[in-house]
C-alpha cells in the first residue's frame, strides 16, 4: 500500500470510523437513514405510486439509494488514467486484484468497485438484481447494457466509505450507436447519482471531441459535482503544463455552464510519479488537498442524501399538481352527455389553450421556472389515460394526512428538522480519537 494512501485510510478512518467509537458512528448514520427511508416511504411514495412517477422519470429513486454510500464517478477520454488512478486510491497497483489497464482503450466496461470481504468479480445482472444494491433501474437500458456492466469486489477501507464507478474511455468523433448500447442515457443515470464526478485529463490529450462535448452538455445541472484530474503532470515540463493548464480551460470553456469553475487538480496520480519534477512539491499538495475533499464528500454524505431525497420529493409533488391541474380543466369542460374523448385530446395536445400551466402556477409550491414542458405530458399520457387518474383531493386515507399535506410536511418539516439535528447527532454520536467514548 503506498504511503498517501494509508495516510489517507487512517485519517479517514480516525475521523469517521475509529475503532472505539465506529460502532456509535454506524449507529448514527444508520438511524439518520433508516429516518430518511421512514419519510420517502410514508410521505413520499405514496403520492409517487399514484401519479406514476416512474412512468415519467424512469430513474426515480428507489429505497435502496437511501442507504446507498456516497458514488465516486470517473468520467473522459482513454488512457489517461482514470483505472490508473482508481488502483492508486485503493492502493492495489502491484496486487493481483487491480483493474486492467494500458496504453490503448482498456475499459470498454463500467466498472462497479465496492466493498466485499474478499476478491470476486460480479456480472451486471447480479447487480441489477440485488435489492441491496441501488442500480435496479439501470435495467430499463437492456441487456446489451446489462452485458457491460460489471462489478469488482474488493477490500478496502476506501471502499468501506464510498463505490467507485469506471466508465468507459470516450473515443474522439464515436458515435453512441457504435457502442452498441445507449451510453449517454447510462452516463446520466450516474451523473445524477454520484456525489463526486471526477473528470479526468492528461496534457496531450485535450481534444473535445463529439462524444466528449455531448457529456458535457449533460453535466448542466451537475456543475456542484463536477472536478478536473489534470493527470500524468509529471510527464511535461512547468512551462509546457502552464500551456497545457490554459489549453483545457480553452477548450472547456464553452461546455462548462456553472459562473465558477470546477476545482482542478494536477498531479500525476499513481505511485510512480517523478519525485525529481520542478512542481513535484506542488502535485504532492494538489494530491492532498483532492484527498481532503474526497474525505469532506465522505463526512457530508447525510446532508447530500437529505438534499437528494428533498430534491426528488418536490419533482414528485410537481408532477402530482401537474396532473391534477390536467383533471380540473378537464371536469371544467366536459359535457356529461357526450363523449369526451376528443376534449381530452385538445387539453393534452394543447395545455397552453386551456391555460393548464397557468393555473399550475396558482399553486405557491410552484416556480415558473420549474414548469415542465407541454410535450412532457402529452408523452406520459399516451401510456396513462388522463382519466385513469383521480384528483389530489381525493387522495385522503382516513386514519393518515392526504398525500399532498404529507409531502409537504416533509418537504417544509420533517427533512429540514432531519438536517438541524445533523450537528446534534454529530456531535454525540460521531466522534474524533480524542473526545471517543466507548459504546
């Protein structure tokens, strides 16, 4: 194991999971998860399973997420050292069990890499299948996905905290039909996920190509996430990687949409790195700082899982209001002694005429600027008849609150009170080597 990494295990490991104390940290984080699935499920899912979400967003989330570890995502062109780096973190480079690299494309797979008691290698279907496992609705991108999926296990005290995702190396001018299965819809199901998207670089290699710019343009609204490897640094000279360093943000530019740009980092990301380099004390810096990072995505795994079961709940809630605002215009205009058929037709194929989204807007849970767009929901309607739907007043179970009032006390009460206790549970159940006590 090389010496960084098993500075950065023991730090890691002191901090989050000491010996002492690890069983109380568990515990803490179990019981804020185990809270946070008690309000997706009472609160939350009922209204999803009503207005089928699912059929509108195919990824919506599943209860496994929940307990899910924070996903590490490794994302850009081949070779240029995104396994490397991976094998690096783990600290298994001279092992049997490191992940196959080389100098031409290698990783034509992704690469789930988690925490096993010992080596195995598992196939995509096993993954999918697992209900302990978050990645079910990656089966909605058939088998010849399911085919390049795979999974390592591995063990790791890294691994302990977080999964780490291998993707495949993209190809200047490859088209995603070449690969046989849709890549960019596989890409965006990690993006959304991933707490950390890594998005590595080497010095020569900084052309944009199609495919490259495509990922990019969906990474909008993922701009929080995203962070640059500028890797194998060490292989150019201080003035060359100045060029180099400008170059990239020349040629990104035009595809990052977030006002600051991403956090780089530059290094040479494996144990042979050249020790006698101009900046050699600066990658070690570059190094530890990304470690540093790395370790605060782990610490803030509560609060990001809060904010994602939040940020689900309320497209949830917007799509139960949209199709109710649907089924009000639709009892405002039908006639009770004809057929209705083609009214409904109008409403979906027109909402703006009957002022569907306008009336959306009465509601003070909804931002104009989170409207969906009218050709969302003339999709969803072809596979869900309107009239298969009830009104949300009409979803009031007697002995619990109705739908609507249950999600919003989750959404204004129960998730935001989850995140004030965050700093109490933290400061009594976490604990550091010096203020430990034994459970």
């Amino acid at each position: 194991m090389n010496k960084f990494f098993f500075v950065f295990a023991i730090e890691t490991l002191l901090n989050l999971r000491t010996v002492s104390c690890g069983y109380q940290q568990d515990m803490a984080v179990e019981q804020v998860f185990n809270e946070l699935l008690k309000i997706y499920e009472s609160s939350i899912q009922p209204l999803e399973n009503a207005y089928r979400f699912s059929d509108l967003n195919k990824d919506a989330l599943l209860g496994a997420e929940i307990n899910a570890k924070p996903l590490i995502l490794l994302v850009g062109p081949w070779s240029t050292g995104k396994t490397t780096f991976i094998n690096y973190l783990l600290g298994v480079e001279n092992s049997p069990h490191k992940l196959h690299t080389g100098a031409e494309p290698t990783t034509s797979d992704f690469f789930i890499i988690k925490n096993g008691s010992q080596y195995r290698t598992i196939k995509g279907m096993q993954l999918i299948t697992d209900k302990t496992l978050p990645f079910a609705s990656l089966e909605r991108l058939g088998m010849n996905f399911i085919e390049r999926l795979k999974g390592v296990e591995l063990q790791s005290p890294l691994l302990e905290l977080v999964t780490l995702v291998d993707t495949p190396g993209i190809l200047e001018n490859k088209k995603q039909q070449e690969r046989g299965y849709p890549f960019n819809e596989a890409i965006e199901w990690f993006f959304q996920r991933a707490s950390i998207i890594y998005l590595v670089f080497d010095p020569t290699k900084l052309e944009v190509g199609s495919e490259l710019e495509v990922v990019f343009n969906m990474l909008k609204g993922h701009d929080g996430k995203v962070k640059l490897l500028l890797n194998k640094a060490d292989t150019v000279s201080q003035q060359e990687l100045m060029k180099v360093y400008g170059a990239l943000f020349w040629s990104l530019a035009p595809l990052i949409h977030s006002v600051e740009p991403p956090r780089v980092y530059i290094g040479s990301f494996w144990s042979k790195k050249r020790s006698n380099h101009p900046l050699a004390n600066l990658f070690e810096e570059e190094e530890s700082t990304m470690r540093s990072d790395l370790n605060q995505t782990i610490e803030n795994q509560v609060e990001n899982k809060i904010a994602y079961v939040r940020q689900h709940a309320s497209l949830v809630r917007l799509h139960a209001l949209t199709i109710d605002a649907f089924i009000k215009v639709y009892e405002k205009n039908k006639k009770l002694l004809s057929n209705n058929d083609e009214l409904i037709l109008n409403i979906i194929e027109d909402p703006n005429k009957y002022n569907v989204f306008q009336n959306l807007l009465l509601n003070s849970e909804v931002s104009k600027h989170d409207l969906p767009k009218p050709e969302t929901y003339t999709e969803f309607f072809k596979l869900n008849p309107l009239t298969t739907f009830t009104p949300l007043s009409k979803h009031c179970p007697f002995f619990s609150d109705c739908y609507l009032e249950a999600i919003n006390k989750a959404l204004n009460i129960h998730l935001s009170h989850l995140l004030e206790n965050i700093t109490f549970i933290r400061r009594n159940a976490f604990c550091t080597k010096k203020n430990c006590l034994k459970p």
